[in-house]
C-alpha cells in the first residue's frame, strides 16, 4: 500500500516516498542508521562535501531562537575524497537515493567536487548548495547573482549526468530572478529554501552569541517563507521544473503546506535535532492523511492550492 501511495519517478529514478532528509541536519545518515533503516527514506541528503576538508567555524556555532535555530557550522566535513571512500560505500547497502550536497568557495572547486562525485557509485544526484560565498566576487553569495549562478549551473551540468539539483537561497529581493537563471541553465531541479541569515546577541555580555555574528535560520519560523517561494517558483513553471520543498517542516502539516503549494518531494531539516524520527512520523501521517482524503497517490497534493483559488 505504502507503494502504490507514494513511490514515484523523478530525474529517471523511483523514489519509493517523497520524505528526504535534508543536508547538514542528519551528518551522512550512519549515525542514524543506528537507530532505524535508511532504507525506510526517499533520499538521504548528506552533509555539504568540499574538495578539501573543512574544519568549519570556531564555537559558539549554534545558538536557539524562537521557533527554530542559527547555525554557523562553517560547512565542516572530511573532504569529497574521504567520502567516497569511507562514508558512501557503507550508504550503498540501504535501498534508498542518496544525494551529494556539494559547494565551494569559487567555480573550479564547485565544478571539481562535482566531477569527481559523478563518476561515484551509488550517489543519485548533485545538490548545489549556492549560498556559500564567492571569494573571487567579494564574498557575495553564488546564489545572489543570477548571471554568476546562471553560469555556475550551467558549466556544472557540462561535467556530470546525474541530475543537478540547485538549493536556492532566500536571501534575495526575488527568488524567481535566481530560479530563472537555473531552469535557463538546465539545471534539473529546484531545492526551495536555504536558511535566512540572522543574529543573535547575549544581551548581559552585549555582543552577538555565533563566533561569525551571522548564522543560518531554520526552524518552523521560516515555514511560510518557504511555502510562500514555492508558491511563487511553481506558479510560474508548475510541474514542468521539479521542486523539492524544505524549510520549517516539523510536522505533517507542514509537509502538506509545501505539497499543496507545489513542492514535489520534501526535506526534513531542523527537526532532526531533537528527534531523528521526525522523516518516518512524517511519511506515516502522510499515509493516513491520503486515506482520508480519499486520494490514490501522493501527487494529487501537489499544487492543488493552486487550483482552489478561484479566478
């Protein structure tokens, strides 16, 4: 029954659920796999991989918010090289996607880490994460350029044939300047949303709480910001570019607000932090929410928030 609900086909693969995880809130999966069977996932998408190891940014690098968190982790990780060799060949045994979130801090290293994944075994799919900054423009991040993230996707997809997904920043005036600029470039899909950029400050020690002032939000407070870039990337394109929703989904009610608003498949973030089985609590609501509905499969959610409005 599971199946019929909610397997579906996407980028040339069956995806036995729509239900990921999303990158930097569930490491490489080993750890949970302690706990239950990745198998039970529609994807894993693992830590961001850099071409050479990142130690990421000195402490304090997380802090709690109301209704979510900020995180500047700096993007720590092993290296794409440590990962191929130590970490995917024991992700290959669990029947689910895997996907390889990849960055770097300019051009050539996006489009290395991107070639050498691509001649990987058992990674599915490439998911740019542009919001880390371009050393060689200033620090500006990639995903704040339509034209430099236009030409980032486009000389990406030149060097690999696993479907490249772009995570999109929310950081910008409009998110459909830098969706356009990656449907033109021929990217694959949209990952809608990265976190929003805030502070925080300890108001007795009177200075911000992250070593880097800055950090990433996430959390249920960025929900209807999520939801509301979905809204606007899928009224323009529909299903035509895939979009897989992530960004303050805690509950079943959250994943169906990305669904109904054109969302594909989702990810499950921030949630994992405080409880790692928030992915199948998720996929089980799911089940029970299409049943009682009276809908034979999960893609009649998507978008049909669309089409209620009446016009």
């Amino acid at each position: 029954m599971e199946k019929e609900l909610l397997s579906y086909e996407l980028f040339g693969m069956e995806f036995k659920n729509p239900i990921w995880t999303a990158s930097g809130t569930f490491s490489y999966g080993l750890e949970v796999a302690e706990l239950y069977d990745l198998s039970e996932l529609g994807a894993v998408v693992v830590k961001g991989l850099s071409l050479k190891p990142r130690k990421g940014n000195m402490p304090q690098r997380i802090v709690e918010t109301p209704a979510g968190m900020l995180n500047s982790i700096g993007l720590q990780n092993p290296g794409v090289e440590y990962f191929i060799e130590n970490i995917l060949p024991k992700l290959r045994k669990y029947d689910t996607k895997i996907i390889a979130n990849v960055f770097g801090e300019n051009e050539e290293e996006y489009i290395a880490v991107s070639e050498i994944l691509d001649k990987a075994e058992g990674v599915h799919g490439l998911e740019l994460n542009v919001s880390c900054p371009n050393v060689k423009k200033g620090g500006i991040a990639f995903g704040s350029d339509p034209q430099v993230l236009y030409d980032l996707v486009y000389k990406i997809k030149k060097v690999t044939k696993k479907p490249l997904l772009v995570k999109l920043s929310p950081n910008v005036t409009n998110i459909l300047d830098t969706a356009d600029a990656c449907v033109s470039a021929n990217a694959d899909g949209l990952v809608l949303i990265n976190t929003l950029l805030g502070v925080a400050i300890d108001v007795e020690r009177e200075k911000p709480i992250l070593s880097t002032i800055t950090g990433g939000l996430s959390g249920p407070a960025i929900l209807p910001i999520a939801v509301r870039m979905i809204w606007q990337v899928y009224s323009k394109y529909g299903s035509k570019v895939p979009i897989i929703g992530v960004g303050g989904i805690t509950t079943i009610q959250d994943a169906l607000q990305h669904f109904l608003a054109g969302a594909i498949q989702i990810q499950v973030g921030t949630a994992n932090f405080y409880d790692p089985y928030s992915p199948l609590k998720i996929k089980e609501c799911l089940i029970k929410h299409l049943r009682k509905k009276g809908y034979d499969h999960f893609t009649k959610l998507v978008g049909k928030a669309h089409q209620m409005i009446i016009k």
